[in-house]
C-alpha cells in the first residue's frame, strides 16, 4: 500500500533521495525505504521533508489520482 508520495515529488522536483538524505542528515538507505513505502518517516521527520520540498504535509501523503 502506498502511503507517501516522497518519490513522486521528488522527481518533480528534479531532487534526489541523495540530496533528500543529506538535507535530512540520514543515511540514503533510511530515505530510500521512505521513499519506497518501505518504511515511514516518523510525523518529524514528515513534517521536515515536505518543508524542505515546499509542498503541504497533505499532497505529500495524498494521491491526487486516487478518485473518491
């Protein structure tokens, strides 16, 4: 189940989860699983990757292709 849009966006963007990590100050292996949906950064740590790509917490986690 996807729960972010982490990569997404970052793509968008045109950033990489080396730059995401660096900023981040976390290893690459722990941004890659958020990234993948692996792993899910704790609420901090959401919080600060939607700051730093400047975009809301909302259309981080939201799938805007998802139809209701």
């Amino acid at each position: 189940m996807k729960m972010n849009r982490i990569k997404e966006v970052l793509q968008e963007k045109g950033l990489t989860q080396v730059w995401l990590a660096g900023e981040l100050d976390k290893s690459f292996k722990m941004v890659n699983a958020y990234a993948c949906n692996r792993k899910q950064p704790s609420l901090e740590t959401l919080f600060r990757i939607a700051d730093l790509l400047r975009i809301k917490v909302k259309d981080l986690i939201t799938d805007n292709n998802i139809r209701k």
